[in-house]
C-alpha cells in the first residue's frame, strides 16, 4: 500500500460527492467539475454521483491537468 492509498484508507471503496470534497478539501463547484469533465470515474444513480476512489487516488498521483 502506497502513502496516498493509506492516506485515504478510512474512506469506502465507492464515494459520494461529499467524500471527495472532504479527501481533496475542495468545494462542490470543483468536484462537480472532476466529475463533469471526467477526471474522476463516476456514475449518477438517481440524484448522486458515486465516485471510485481509486480514480481519486489516480487523480491525487497524476495531477489535475
């Protein structure tokens, strides 16, 4: 287990949007913008994303671009 994977090892396997703000202290405006634009892997059920956290430590490895 690398650091950022034990750094995030008290979050589920499948976030909500409010994890990722809180995993990458960001406001909603930016994380929807992740999900929008496809930086991070989700899928809408009903009215919420559910969001991989391991694209998010994907994404915490490799940047925002």
């Amino acid at each position: 287990m690398n650091d950022n994977q034990e750094m995030f090892a008290n979050y589920p396997d499948v976030l909500t949007l409010e994890n990722l703000m809180e995993m990458l202290q960001i406001g909603k405006v930016f994380a929807y913008k992740l999900v929008k634009d496809k930086k991070v892997k989700a899928i809408k059920i009903g009215r919420e994303y559910k969001i991989t956290k391991e694209s998010v430590i994907k994404l915490f490895n490799e940047g925002v671009n």
